[in-house]
C-alpha cells in the first residue's frame, strides 16, 4: 500500500479504507485504553490523529511512541469522533523508524523561544512555525519563477565566484586555495595571486547585476535568482552574510517602468501567498497575536498579518524623490525631538528608522525613493542632468525598510567609464562591462530584490535568521 502525504489524506472522505502515513510525532495523549498519536509529515500544518489500541499493539511498542519518534502507521480512515479534525486513522500497525527519548529530545511539546530554536536549526523545521515558513518560502521561490515565466523574462544563472565587486562596498568573502600560511609573494612582499587558483583575487559574488546587465543586452529581459555574500559586520535582524537575491534586469525600460516592475512583482508575490498558503499564514497570524500579548500597546501593530498582506496588495506605492524625503524627515517630529539616532541630511544615507518613519509613520504605505545623491550610490547608476543625484530605486516596506534596490543603469559609455574613475575602481577588471557601452549599448534597468527580507514581510516574523534554513551571520556558519 502506498503512502498519503497527511495534507491529501485531511481532504480524503473517510470511507474506511486502508491507509498508510509516515511522520514525526508531534504528541501522543494516553488513556487506559487508548492513546491518541498526532502525527505531521510536514506536507500541511495539520496533524493526523492516529488512535491507537492499547491492548492490540502492545503498551511495550506504544512506549517507543514520543514526541519526536518517526512513525509508519497503516489502519482504517474514519470519520473523526474529537473536534478540530474531519478524518483519523485507527492504527492496526506501527512501526517505529526512529525512536527519540523523551529524556533528551530537545524538541518537547512546550513553546520553546526563537533565539532557543535557532541553536537547534537541525531540528526546528519539525516545528510548527518552521514548518510554515519553510513552506511558504518554497512557495515564494516558485512565484518568482512563475511570475518571470509568464511574462517572458529568460532565468539566467550568474557566477557565484567572481572576480569584481559590483556594489563597490568592498564587503567580499575571498575565495582562495593559496595556503594562507605560506602563500606565493611578490617582490615587494604583497600576495601573488597570480599563482592562485583562477590567476587572479576572486570572491563570492555581492550581487549578479553586472552580468545580468550582459544578458538583458542580448536577450532583453532576464533575472537571476542566486545566492549573494557580503562580508559586512551587521549583526541586525535583516541582514545576513549569505542572502538569496532576485535580480530582474531590462533593456529598454527607464526608472519609471522599473518601477512600476517592481510594484507589480512585490504585488503579485504577496497575493500568491494568500492564494496559496492561507493555512500557514494563518497559523502566523495566530502566532504573532499570542507573542504581541506580551509587547506594550504603542509597540503592537495595528494591523493583524492577512490584513497587512491584503493592505499592500491593494494600496499604491507612494512614490518620491530623496530630496522630498529628506525634507519630510527634517520637518518630522521625530527629528525635532531628536529621536533619530542617527542625524537627517541631504547627502547622507537614510538609515532603516528613517526608513520606517516613511512608511510606518507618515505616509502609512510602501514607498519608492527615487534619484539618490551618487556619491552614497553604486558606480552603475545613470547619473542626472543635475549632476548631483542617479536614476536610483528603493522600495521600502513596513516593519522591513529596505526590501527591494535597484536603478536605471548608465548606458553611455564615457560617463561610465568616468565614472568607475572617479570612484576608484580598477577599470581593467571590469572591461567586459564596459564594452557593452560600447557595442550596441541600450537604455536598461533593473533591481534586486531580498528574498529573506520578502520572507520576513510575509511570515511577520522579526529576526532574518528565522526566514532561511540555515543562516550564516557574523561568528554564526553552524549546521
Ligand atoms: O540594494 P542592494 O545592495 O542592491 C544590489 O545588490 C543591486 N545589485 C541590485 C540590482 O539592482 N540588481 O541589495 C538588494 C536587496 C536589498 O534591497 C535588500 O532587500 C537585500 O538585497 N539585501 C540583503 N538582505 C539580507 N542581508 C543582507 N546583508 C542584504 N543586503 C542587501
Ligand atoms: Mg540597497
């Protein structure tokens, strides 16, 4: 006999009929007769309750039965007698795969806390919560393919391993096979990396843009969907030294259409969420109205997870300039109080609480900021006819900030290349991009957008960390 996944078996009448389900324990209930097993196989949320007899399998076999032990139990689907679920198998046979004892599975039916679940990342998928978010992320992971797919856009694979630092912030893990004790040297001492694997420095790409751009001028409109690093000491709960990032990239589109790309993929992910994965999300929402019992008022939020999620699908994203922004800020009670920590001015980067107070305070919305000054912006952004500010983008989300950077790139070649100058950039390592400008360039855009923190806004839950199976952070590569 085969196996049901328990999410198929929760919809299949019960008629009697011989099932088979394998799955972990989630608790076991005992009365003098008969014990009551929860079982989840992880397909669903829900459990399948498995009655069993006490006297026909054997108090000796039952006792193997604990929360955490993976089962296979064969027996009759009925009709449920207990409230809260429609069908239950009456077990004929278990076997038992794995035993866990009681004594030391560390997983006990208990709330047990985040910080506490993340140092057994091993185990905490068997949760309930991660369960969900792990589920939703896959569906994410499927809608932005679907969603690139059907608007034939060509999914190209980027190189994890480059040899160029496309966001310029310098916050690269090396890769390197050179005996880091005693590596080849050149005359004036320096390391010769020459002699290293691929004859020159290499490092794990910060962001696949700069070849996406390669082939969006080739097939006009692509995206990669890969694994970025950066070496960037914030220990925050949005940022991670290993991140998975979507990066779209189009020729022919200026700000504006990029822009409006951007609307409309946030827009569509959020509601495929809703259209597939209710029974998780409500189960988070559920979760986060227990944890916000312990919060003080002014600190809840207003807004419960669905209504949130329905909110940012039907509201239009409020769209602004830097310099608008700024002003806001400046002008805003919270800076006349002084309760920014960091200082507001034009030509300093907004930092993720004056981002908050955009969206969460004033204008109660997502927002895009648009044209940015360039000295706090990336080499590749086409640069204004004020000269001062580039084509940038960053779209920024309630309890996230940032979710979602991207920019109008510069297309002419003399102003890149001065550019890349200007900032210091080793000009011969990116000749491949430059040529580009040169060889039948086009006006393109495109962003990236941060898959964990899409992850974040739409499981409600805090911390990065509990948003990908395994996160790397500073000090933190365990698992
Ligand atoms: O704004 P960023 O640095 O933009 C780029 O990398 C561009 N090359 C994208 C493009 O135009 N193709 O990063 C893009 C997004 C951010 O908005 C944020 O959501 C996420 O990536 N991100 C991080 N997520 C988790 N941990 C970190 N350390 C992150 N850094 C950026
Ligand atoms: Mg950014």
């Amino acid at each position: 006999m085969s196996k049901v996944k328990i999410k198929e078996l929760l919809q299949t009448p019960a008629t009697g009929q011989e099932v088979n389900v394998k799955g972990w324990v989630r608790t076991k209930r005992e009365g003098k007769n008969v014990a009551f097993i929860a079982i989840n196989d992880g397909s669903t949320i829900h459990n399948i309750q498995a009655v069993a007899d006490v006297q026909l399998l054997g108090e000796d076999a039952l006792k193997l039965v604990t929360t955490g032990a993976c089962l296979s139990v064969t027996g009759q689907l009925v009709a449920s007698q207990g409230a809260g679920q429609s069908v239950e198998v009456m077990a004929q046979r278990i076997d038992v795969y794995g035993a866990a004892d009681p004594e030391k599975y560390p997983l006990q039916p208990k709330k047990h806390s985040l910080e506490f679940l993340r140092e057994i990342a091993h185990l905490r998928p068997r949760t309930n919560t991660f369960g969900a978010v792990f589920r939703i992320r896959h569906a994410m992971a499927f809608a932005v393919h679907q969603y690139f797919n059907d608007r034939g856009f060509f999914c190209l694979h980027t190189p994890i391993i480059t040899g160029s630092d496309a966001e310029g912030a310098g916050e690269m893990f090396r890769v390197t096979t050179l005996d880091p004790l005693r590596p080849p040297r050149n005359e004036d001492g320096t390391v010769d990396y020459r002699r290293d694997f691929f004859g020159k420095e290499t490092n794990l790409t910060v962001s696949g843009q700069l070849e996406g751009e390669l082939g969006a001028l080739a097939l006009s409109q692509v995206y990669t969907f890969g694994p970025t690093f950066r070496a960037e000491n914030s220990n925050t709960p949005r940022h991670l030294a290993e991140f998975w990032m979507i990066e779209p990239e189009m020729a022919f589109y200026d700000l504006q259409d990029n822009m409006d790309l951007a609307e409309n993929f946030l827009k569509y992910l959020v509601q495929y969420a809703l259209d597939h994965c209710l029974d998780d999300l409500t189960f988070l929402e559920n979760r986060l109205i227990e944890e916000e019992k312990t919060r003080k008022k002014e600190e809840q939020s207003p807004m419960g997870l669905l209504e949130k999620l329905r909110f940012v699908v039907e509201s239009q994203f409020e769209r602004l300039t830097y310099t608008e922004a700024v002003a806001i800020l400046i002008k805003s009670k919270a800076n006349q109080k002084g309760q920014f920590h960091f200082p507001v001015g034009w030509g300093t980067d907004l930092q993720s609480e004056h981002e908050r107070y955009l969206v969460e305070k004033h204008f109660k919305k997502p927002v895009i900021l648009t044209n940015y000054p360039k000295a706090i912006k990336a080499f590749y952004m086409k640069q204004d006819e004020d000269g001062k500010t580039v084509r940038a983008m960053d779209v920024l989300f309630p309890g996230i900030g940032e979710i979602i950077g991207g920019s109008q790139r510069e297309e002419n070649y003399d102003k890149l290349s001065a550019r890349v100058r200007e900032m210091g950039i080793h000009e011969e390592s990116l000749w491949w991009y430059l040529e580009t400008r040169k060889y039948g360039t086009a006006p393109h855009s495109g962003f990236g957008l941060g898959f964990e923190r899409l992850i974040l806004f739409v499981t409600g839950l805090s911390n990065i960390r509990d948003v990908i199976p395994f996160p790397r952070t500073p000090q933190n590569a365990e698992f």
